[in-house]
C-alpha cells in the first residue's frame, strides 16, 4: 500500500470503520494547496489536530458551514458527552452532525485490537461511536444546545490496522472493508533484511514533513536499541525493493504484557 503521507491523502484514504457513512464523500475533493490547520485546538494531540486537519477542509466548501465544534451536552450539572462538529448545509438547508477519529491498532486477538495504548481499543472506539456519540444528538438533553435538528450523520474516520507478524487475524467486525493495512512486530520478530524509518507521532499525520528532512534510514538493529530505550510502542516505515513505504509498529516486551491484561479483563467484563 502507498501510506498516506499528507493530510489531503488522509483525506482521500479509505475511513477505518465501516459505518455511519464517510463524512469525506461529502466535501468536494482536491484544492489547489492543502488548507492550514483550522483551531480552536491550542493542544496538539494527534486527533486534535487531524479534527483540525478536517475542518480547514469543510471551512473551504462553499455549500457548507461550520456551526459548533465539540460542543458540550450538559444535563444541569453532568456532561453527557461533546459532539465533534455541526455543520449547515446551505442548499440542503439541513444540518450535519459529524464524529471524526484517527485510530491506529494492531491486531492482538480476534476480538482485540489495542492501540500503542492498550486501554483504547478498536471495538471500544467502534461502539462508543455508535451507542454514544451518534444517539446522543438526538437525546432530549441536547435539543437545547442544537442549532435545529440533525437531519444526517456522519463518521470521518482514518488510520491504520496492523496485522501481526506471527500469526493470522481476520479483521475485527465494523472494520471497513478497503482499510489501510499494515504489520507489528514483536521485538525479536522484526525482520533484520529491512530498513526503516522511525516515526514520530507528530509526523503521523503529515509523514512529508518528516521525510522532506531526509531522514536517516534504520537497521533493524538500531531500531531495536531505539525501542529498548524508549520502551514503548513505535511507529516505523518500512522501505521495500521498490522505494514504497509501508507502516509497521515495533513492540517491546511490556506492551505485549499490558495488552494480554486488558484482553483478559475484556474477556470477563
């Protein structure tokens, strides 16, 4: 697979789950430049900045407007949960609710794929998203905060499902079925014929940026010592015979551990 290394090909990437429909068949595609990141985020966490990344896309459509970002449901003094984004459609005359997510887990059981944090997980994410987010626009306790009411919804959502390098995995149920592909190793299990590049999370989504500094490529053995000292979960891509680059994550011991925990925890929830 070609990784997407910009934000407009984010954009343009198939969405990781399969439902509601893809909020990006909405937007009209491929401007003359790739549009500055679009606040009102001040923290840079990865799914601030790809939420940001999405609405500096809708704010150039002509036929859309931006109403609320990650407005708050309140019911008196409880918080019932924060809608990513409503949105108006000028010709429709209709509005828009849309959650947006940018994910990466690795396949560690059929029914179990963690994130580099192994407390987020794919199907926690998947069902949130459509037992939580999407109802709750139209709880009686959000009607006041609403500009009118919601006519579509819509999940945006990108990222990445590794696949385990030892073992085969079918995709988890709700995965789109076009999702980008990639492999995790443990540490041990990384090939030593390859080389790669290490991936900082800020250059996750816009790879570009990072490559346009002509970084240095890895050895499997320099990746392992990086690993060994960082203790944790890394992003790496691999370079193959034909100059394309691949996604792949690097584990150590101890991530492996944590994810065996919360898999028997969710196994007996």
């Amino acid at each position: 697979m070609n990784f997407p290394l910009t934000p407009r090909a984010w954009l343009a990437a198939p969405p990781l789950f399969a439902a509601p429909s893809d909020g990006g068949q909405q937007l009209q595609p491929c401007y003359a430049h790739p549009p500055a990141f679009y606040g009102p985020h001040k923290d840079r966490r990865l799914g601030r900045e790809f939420e940001d990344m999405i609405m500096a896309q809708v704010a150039q459509q002509p036929e859309v407007e931006i109403v609320e970002r990650n407005l708050a449901i309140r019911n008196r003094t409880r918080t019932l949960g924060e809608l990513d984004a409503i949105l108006w459609h000028k010709q429709k005359q209709e509005y828009w609710h849309w959650e947006l997510t940018f994910k990466h887990y690795l396949g560690f059981a059929e029914d179990f794929w963690p994130g580099p944090n192994p407390s987020d997980h794919f199907h926690r994410k998947y069902h949130r998203g459509l037992e939580h987010q999407f109802p709750l626009a139209h709880h009686p306790a959000a009607q006041p905060f609403l500009p009118g009411p919601i006519k579509h919804q819509h999940l945006l959502s990108r990222g990445v499902l590794y696949y385990p390098a030892g073992y085969t995995l079918p995709p988890p149920d709700g995965a789109h079925p076009q999702h980008l592909r990639g492999t995790w190793w443990p540490l041990e299990q990384l090939p030593k014929s390859s080389n790669y590049l290490i991936l900082n999370k800020k250059h996750w989504l816009n790879a570009a940026q990072f490559l346009a500094l002509k970084p240095i490529l890895h050895t499997a053995e320099s990746v392992i010592r990086h690993v060994h000292t960082v203790n944790c979960p890394t992003m790496l891509l691999m370079q193959h015979a034909t100059g394309e680059l691949s996604p792949g994550f690097v584990v150590p011991d101890n991530w492996i551990s944590n994810a065996q925990a919360r898999y028997t925890q969710t196994t007996r929830e």
